[in-house]
DNA sequence: TTTTTTGTAACTGAATTAGTTACAGGATAG
DNA sequence: CTATCCTGTAACTAATTCAGTTACAAAAAA
C-alpha cells in the first residue's frame, strides 16, 4: 500500500488553499489530520522542496507557490514519494535461463503501462478538483 | 513500491506456462528467480489459493488451471496482494474541521479512479502476452 | 525579552518484506 | 520396502519503511 503522505499532503494543500488568508502554523494543520506537528512540517518540506509550497522559518503559514487548479496530485504524489518505480521486480534472475533472461524487460514493460495509466489519472486530478469536492457538492 | 511478489509471481507462472510437460520443482523454479526455494512455495501457494494453478503435496510441477491467455496480470496481482486499497488514507481527520471532515471521502474518490485505471491496465494484460514478449520479440 | 514557530535530527515501535532453517508427511524410484 | 525427493508450512531473522515522538537551534513576532 503507499504510504498515507500523499493523502496527508492533499488535505495539507486542500487546508491551506481553503483558508488563503490565513497563516496556519503546523499544530493547527495537525489537529485537522490528527497527527503530530512534527509528520506535517515534514511533509510541508517536501512540498516546499517539490516547488508546490512556500514558508518561512520561525514564521507561521505555508502559501501555494501555485493556483490550486495548476497543483496537479501527480505532482503532489511525486512530492512525497521519491521513489520512481511502482512495482518492485526481483533483482538478477538467471542470465542462463531463457525466463530468466528477459523476465526483467518484459516486467518492465508491462508494469510500466499500467504505472502509466495511474499517473496519468493523477495528473489530470488537481488541487481545485479536489476544494470543489470539499466543498461544492455532496 | 509494490513488493516483487507480483514480478516474482509472473515470473513463475510464465516459466511453467513455457514448459507445460516438465515438472519443475520448486528448487528448479528457484534457481531462475534467484532465490529460496521456499520463497517460491509460498508465492506458489497464493497462486494455489487464487485458482491460477494446481500443484500435489510431495510432488513436483505446478500445472495452470487455465490457459496462459486466460490468467490476467490483475489476477496473479491480486492473487500475492491481498490489501485491495493502493492508497493508505490517514485514520480519524478532525471531524470538526470543515476540511477534514470530508477529506477521506474525497481522498477516496481521488485515487480510487486512479486505482482502477491502473487495475484496468493490468486486466488487459495476461501469461500469454508476457510469453509472446518474451519469445517472440526482440 | 518572552513567546511562538519552523526546520531538522534522532530515536522509537509497529509493520512488512525477503530470506532462511527446520520438519512432517506425501510421492516416487530403485 | 525404504531411501530419496519434494511440498507445505511454521518459525525465526535482518533489513527497511513508516508514523509518531522528543528535543532543540534559530528565526519571527508579540
């Protein structure tokens, strides 16, 4: 399962773009989630990190360094997960094998197109699709 | 990452879809992985549980249970990942919290039609064409 | 100057993972 | 028949990841 910072770091973002006019120090953000203020300036380093976010030391509040609409949750995803490769393939199988030998670029391959489909979902959802959610419907 | 059992998983099945009149024992199939032999046993036995092959206790050689074309890389996936949810959501956001009370509703929204583009993918793809990549390409 | 806050390091405990040893008991070969 | 091969599974290990926590220096604000 991955890890629950990139759904921590959408309500962080949704948190922050729903109250523009706020500067929400990380214990308040951390009552929202429910967590430790420590996990949330965590994430909010990463963000800042990936361009998404902008903050000061010592000062409270974190700013969209972006539109809600221009934040997409691929770009957000790939904030907190540095990791490129959704699927994990087992190291050296057995050159001398005729499976073995190419196992690794048809894995590849095939688990490359589906990655692809699931950041391709992602991108197209963004910051503002998800307020408009929060907010506007239901 | 997804853990390699899904690699080590397809690895598996499309050596025994290759060499349907051996029996290969599990310290053959081992040896192409380039692991344990019990490695290969356990991952066998979710494949055994799923449906996707036979195998006889003391007895070498696993058998498909269907047709190479007939086995979806969703199928084995599901078959060695029992967890049916990609994305962790964080438990219990603030309830009083405008944001967080409807964060995970949201949140699920969000990645479950990210989830099913990538199921989607990997249901399109099956034993047979992993076999055609890897003995008829290249 | 006192308080608030960020950023970050360091540590913890829980969970997952792959690998390993061990072994009971079914199947098979000589 | 019996010695060997093999499966299925339990139990343990070490490595890794994760979320949560304590602690604190330094910046900002009251």
């Amino acid at each position: 399962m991955i890890n629950s910072r990139v759904a921590v770091a959408i309500h962080i973002l949704a948190l922050i773009a729903s109250r523009p006019h706020d500067d929400l120090p990380s214990d308040y953000i951390a009552s929202s989630v429910n967590t430790n203020p420590v996990v949330i300036r965590r994430i909010l380093g990463m963000l800042r990190k990936a361009g998404l976010i902008r903050t000061s030391v010592g000062k409270a509040g974190a700013a969209l360094a972006k539109e809600p609409f221009q934040i997409s949750l691929l770009e957000v995803y790939q904030a907190v997960e540095k990791d490129s490769e959704l699927f994990a393939v087992h190291e050296n199988p057995n050159p001398h094998c005729p499976v073995g030998k190419r196992i690794n670029a048809v894995l590849n391959e095939a688990f490359h197109s589906a990655q692809s489909a699931l950041e391709n979902k992602l991108a197209a959802q963004n910051i503002q699709g998800i307020m408009d959610h929060l907010f506007n419907e239901g």
